[in-house]
C-alpha cells in the first residue's frame, strides 16, 4: 500500500488542524512532538502502527488509536464519579416478590 492511504475519518488536533493520510500523521510525529519524547511508549506504538499500515496494509483502525494516544500523552484519565449508579443486582425474581 502508500502512506497515501486515507483514514475513515479525520483526527482532529487540539489546534483544529485533521490529519487525513497515513503521511500527515508520520510528519506530525516526527515534527510536532519534541525529541525528548521521542522515546515514549505512546510515541513509539503510534509510529510502528502508522508504518504497518502504510507499509505492510496493516489496520487503519491501530493507526488512528495509536495516534489519538499520542496526541493525548500528556492527558490524565479521570474516573467520573457523577454517574448515576447501576441497578445491576436490585431486580427480583418474580417468584420471590
């Protein structure tokens, strides 16, 4: 395949820029994110994702979660606690009301 290939749909930056092709996520990597970084776990699975896809017509699909979790690094996952709970559990058999 190329590094012409397209993804389904655009990733969207935190600046509002899409990233398109398998080629403008590469270049992103390689120029946007600081040398020091370079080396991170994030980083590093997102450009071996990307080149299979391109190169071997490995799954867009990897390519595009691989470059969301290196866009989001830095970002920390928060558990929502505000969720309204489950009522998984609570319901009785008809037998037993």
């Amino acid at each position: 395949m190329s590094w012409s290939r397209r993804f389904d749909e655009p990733i969207i930056l935190p600046n509002g820029k899409k990233l398109v092709t398998l080629k403008e996520a590469i270049a992103w990597l390689a120029k946007e994110v600081p040398k020091s970084e370079h080396t991170m776990k994030q980083v590093q699975a997102a450009a071996r994702c990307v080149t299979e896809a391109a190169e071997n017509n490995g799954p867009m699909m990897f390519a595009r979660i691989g470059m969301m979790r290196a866009i989001n690094r830095h970002r920390v996952r928060e558990f929502d606690t505000s969720r309204k709970p489950h009522h998984w559990g609570k319901r009785k058999l008809k037998r037993d009301q």
